[in-house]
C-alpha cells in the first residue's frame, strides 16, 4: 500500500491555507468554516489525518515521523506549486500543522490553532504512549477493553483527573473501532513532540502571526496549559470562547462569520 495523504479543496482563492482536523474527524468537518472565508478569496486544503478518512500510511504500525510528513507535505506543494500558505489546525491536527510550522517556517505566512494539540503533552497521551507497558494494555484493549476501562473508573472513582476527562476518555473507548484509531493515532504520532523554546524562535524569527481559538470550558485542551507558549511568541493573539472542546470548529466558524476580518488580518 502506498502512502497517501488525502484532501479535499474548498475554494479557489490565491491564499492557500492547509488544515487539519481533530481525533475522530475527517477533511468534511471543515466545509462549514470553509464556506464563510469565501470561495475567491482562499484556497483551503483540508487534509484527513492518517487513521482517518481517507489518508494511508504504506507501514500502518510505524509511528510517523516530523521528517517523513514534512517531506509529505512539501511533495504537495510541489505538484501544486504552491510557495507559501497558512495553517490551520484543531486539537490532534495541530501536531501536523506544528510540525509544518517547524519544519518550513519561511514559506507559513501565519497560524490558527483551535485548542491545538502537540504544545503541552496532555494526560491521556502521556499514559497510552510514554510507558511501554501502557501501550501494550492500550493495544490488547483493542479487543479486551474491561481492563482499561476499570482502571479509568479508577481515577474517577478517586478523583484522580477531571470527570470531564474521564467521560471523553470512556467515549473514546465505547466500541473496538474507536479503540483501534485510539492506539494507532496516539501510537503513530508519538514522534510529532515539539522543543517548545525552537518552535518559538521559529515562529518569532519573522515574526509569524499566530491566533489560538480556545474554549473557556474546555478540559481536554485547557487554555491555562498554553499561556506560557502564548507568551512567549511576538506576535499572537487569544479569542477565548464560551465553548468547550466537542464543536469548537462550529463555535470558530460561528465567530469568524460576525468577525470577517480575523482571517484577514
């Protein structure tokens, strides 16, 4: 099987902005915000995550490095002859507009990340990934997950982590084919981590101008946990909305459609 990193394209516009979506989404969940940026004004290029719609890895169980998707990403903008663009990204899809903000800094011309994964290393993902023996239980609770699931009850139980968390956790688990994308995702894009103080020095050296859309009520990516970056960037802004991470997208699109001009700027 051959590597194929799949998109769709909304527009036709001469500003050209890649996207990618969050965990358990597709490109489609982007045609919403898509359609209120105006289809002569902007190119928008809304990439499936691998282990989502219809993206390929050619070795499925090989976790996926910054290297290798910066290559994927330049041979696209090769065959479409494309010399700079933006970037936008929510949650799980921020790791690969970082890694194209990090790696091909000089053709980004600026970023909108919405709860954006990839900046602080969140509990769960730290759990399935760092210990080896955790990502032996997560990968035999594909088939046999009362394990796992007792074990998060656990946490509950003793108040060990949010609730909020804990029930986004259970969601993530409720059937073998959510559990499958769970390991392979959290698994391949172990590799995708950021030296956060290079990834400023990257983004400052222009500087790039950086908008993160964050969600007051939201416990999977809390906007506190980001502060720090955020300030340590030149030029970025914070929208904080009254959201919290399930919809986010909607919310965003919601917001640019009575402020236009914040994809503009």
């Amino acid at each position: 099987m051959k590597t194929q990193l799949h998109y769709r394209r909304y527009g036709t516009g001469p500003r050209v902005i890649l996207a990618f979506h969050g965990y358990g989404q597709s490109e489609s969940h982007w045609r919403g915000l898509a359609a209120g940026l105006g289809a002569n004004e902007v190119s928008l290029y809304a990439f499936d995550l691998f282990y989502h719609g219809h993206s390929k890895l050619a070795k499925a169980d090989a976790p996926l490095s910054k290297k290798r998707l910066s290559e994927l990403i330049q041979a696209f903008l090769a065959e479409h002859d494309i010399p700079t663009f933006s970037l936008l990204a929510f949650s799980m899809g921020a790791k690969f507009a970082l890694t194209a903000a990090e790696q091909l800094s000089e053709c980004v011309e600026r970023l909108w990340l919405i709860a954006p994964d990839g900046i602080r290393t969140q509990f769960w993902y730290s759990l399935a990934t760092y210990p080896p023996w955790m990502r032996g239980v997560l990968g035999r609770a594909v088939l046999r997950p009362q394990r796992l699931l007792r074990f998060i009850d656990t946490l509950a139980r003793r108040r060990l982590v949010d609730a909020g968390l804990v029930r986004f956790a259970q969601w993530q688990l409720d059937s073998r084919e959510k559990r499958l994308r769970v390991y392979r995702s959290w698994v391949g894009f172990r590799h995708l981590i950021f030296d956060l103080r290079k990834l400023a020095a990257a983004l400052n050296r222009r500087p790039t101008p950086v908008t993160f859309f964050l969600g007051k009520y939201d416990r999977v990516i809390p906007h506190a946990g980001l502060q720090e970056f955020i300030g340590s960037l030149k030029n970025a802004q914070t929208i904080l909305l009254e959201a919290g991470h399930a919809g986010l997208i909607q919310e965003v699109a919601a917001y640019l459609r009575q402020h236009p001009a914040k994809m503009r700027e």
